[in-house]
C-alpha cells in the first residue's frame, strides 16, 4: 500500500489537505511564538506548504512527516528573521501576538501573554528555540531532535536549563 | 514544568488558526503542484527538442558525402560518353584476350579482357600491364610443363615398386650415407 509520503511526493492533492489537518495548527503555533506576529506566522505556514509541494519527490523518504514539516517551517522562520534583521525592521511583539483572546477571558489571557513574552525575550536564542518547539509545537524531545539536529540529551537538557531560568525570573517578579 | 509556569503557558496559547487559511494553503500547494509539473513537461520537452547527437550527426554527413559522391561521378561519366561517346575497346587487351581464350577457354578469356580493359585508365602501366601479364602466362605454361613431366616420372617410378625390383637403387641420401636398408632374414 502507498504510504503518505508516497502520494505527497506523487503531488496528491488530498495528501496535502490531510498533512495540513494533521499538523497546520502545531507548526502555525510554533511559528506565532518564534516570530510574534500572526500575520507573519500565516504567511509562513503557506510558504512551509509551497515548499513542501516544491520539494515533494523527498518526500517519498521521509520516515516521520511531522518532524520534517516542523523543520521546513523552521528553515522558513529562520530565513524571515534574518532578512528582519537586514532590513532594520523592528522585531514584532510576541505579547499582541498571544493576547488575542477567544472567549472573553481577555484580562487573564492579556496577563499571561505579557508575562511569557518577558521570560521568553530573556533566553538566550538556543533555550528559546527548544522551548519555542517543545511548548508551542508540543514536539517530543526526540521529534525535536530531529528537527533541529541536535542530540537528544542536549535538548532535554537546554529545555531545563530554559525551565530553571525562567522559574527564577518569575519568582524575583512575583517575589 | 512548574504548576505556575505551565498554567501561564496554557493561558498564553496562541490562538486557532483562521478558517480561511486553509483554503489560502492549499490553493498555493495547487498552484505550485500545477506550475512544478508543466515546468518539468516543458523543460522535457526541450531537452529532448535540443539535444545534439554528435555520431548521429557524423554518420549523417558520411552519409550524404557518399550519395553526392556517387552521384557527382555518375553523372560525369554520363556528360562525358554524352559527348565522346562510348569507351572505346583497347586493341592489345583484346589481342592478348584472344591468345588466353585460345589457350584455355572463352570465360577465362572474357575475364581477362575485362582485367585488362578496367586497367586501361592507368598511366604507365598501359604498355607494361599486358607484357607481364604474357610473360607470366608463359612461365605458367612452362611450369605446368615441368609439372607434367615430374607426374610422369613419379607414375614409373610407382610401376616399379610395384613389380618389386630388390636391385632398385636407395634414395641419394641413403647411398651416400651409407645408410641402406637391409632386411634380415
């Protein structure tokens, strides 16, 4: 029986539509956390699609799909930040980003959006990337592994590291 | 993760995605599965249009000098028994013709004038061809002359080993060696 990636990498249709079902939500959370802006994070997301429609023949190859999604969607993000960083813009806030509130709960969801945007700006870029991936992504340790290339013990470790500072920062804030 | 850490993450999740982007992406993904496969067609296509075939190309131009050769000399030789007429029949490869016909037969006659006459456009060998070429049917004559004579000479001697000479004399070599056979009893 064909595998799913077999039918990506023959340009099925229907492939595409049951990829971005499975994993269009994760991969467009992650992307709001790691650049701070909603429209950014659409825009790559159907930039990771047409990239991934683009290259499909590897596909074919390609063991575990989510993983591979998420680090296309990564090259993407990294490409976006450095042509930011080219052209002097101003980085976009992750705050408004995630203040958007669906249920009402705006305060709370103003509150906390603030409060994570402050811990997350203060890690320094490698913590950030793995918690970025392990929170927004809600990967395992080993599908980061892949996406980033790192050892897993490695990244079980930076998510740590990253955990015991932002602990910290939070309790001198609180405190 | 601390209670209080992953409450604040939970509450801080970003929201759904927008409705529309679906149909957004993969109207993309379409279009570029579109543009990607008529690219490939095309680029296939002019490969195949383009590609140069460089022994293909050399047996081609072999090909053609050849016909134009041959068509080139064939009408030469047309133009010219146009003009001159036909090839006229050269007299010494016709006498000499006529001397091998007499000696052997009429087709090995035949054959050599044709010899003779295809050899008529050389220059030089004109005058010299026909006088080998007698001289070598005399020494042919005269070896199978000589051939005959040892065939004759062979057949008596034949005729007396037959008759069982004892008295016949050994080969040269033997008689000289001292080496004649002689049965015991």
């Amino acid at each position: 029986m064909e595998s799913h990636g077999e039918r990506l990498a023959r340009g099925d249709r229907a492939a595409f539509a049951e990829l971005y079902d499975a994993c269009a939500e994760r991969v467009h959370h992650y992307l709001v956390g790691r650049l701070g802006s909603r429209a950014d994070a659409d825009d790559l997301l159907q930039e990771t699609f047409v990239r991934l429609a683009r290259d499909r023949k590897r596909l074919a190859n390609v063991r575990n799909l989510l993983p591979y999604v998420f680090a296309t969607a990564r090259n993407e993000a990294h490409r976006l930040i450095e042509r930011r960083v080219r052209e002097g813009r101003r980085r976009t806030e992750l705050e408004s980003a995630l203040a958007i509130a669906e249920d009402g709960r705006e305060k709370n969801k103003r509150e906390a959006a603030e409060r994570v945007s402050v811990l997350l700006e203060r890690l320094e870029p490698p913590l950030r990337e793995i918690v970025d991936l392990k929170i927004f992504g809600a990967l395992t340790f080993r599908e980061i592994s892949e996406v980033t290339g790192l050892p897993q013990g490695t990244v079980a470790t930076r998510y740590r590291s990253a955990l015991e500072k932002m602990r910290g920062q939070s309790v001198k804030e609180w405190e | 993760m601390s209670h209080d850490l992953e409450r604040l993450f939970e509450e801080a999740s970003p929201p759904g995605l927008p409705p529309e982007l679906r149909e957004r992406v993969l109207a993309a993904v379409d279009e570029e599965l579109n543009t990607t496969r008529s690219a490939v067609r095309s680029s296939t296509a002019a490969r195949r249009r383009g590609r140069f075939r460089p022994g293909l190309a050399a047996a081609a131009a072999l090909v053609c000098s050849l016909l134009l050769n041959y068509g080139v000399s064939t009408s030469v030789d047309r133009r010219l028994a146009a003009v001159l007429g036909p090839r006229p029949v050269p007299r010494q490869a016709a006498e000499i013709a006529a001397e091998i016909a007499a000696m052997t037969d009429s087709q090995t006659g035949k054959w050599a004038f044709d010899r003779l006459a295809s050899r008529r456009g050389q220059e030089g060998d004109t005058e010299l061809y026909p006088l080998r070429l007698k001289r070598l049917i005399d020494q042919l004559a005269a070896e199978t002359q000589e051939i005959s004579h040892e065939a004759l000479q062979l057949d008596l001697e034949m005729d007396r080993d037959r008759r069982g000479n004892r008295d016949r004399q050994p080969p040269g070599a033997q008689r000289i060696l001292r080496l004649e056979h002689r049965n015991t009893a």
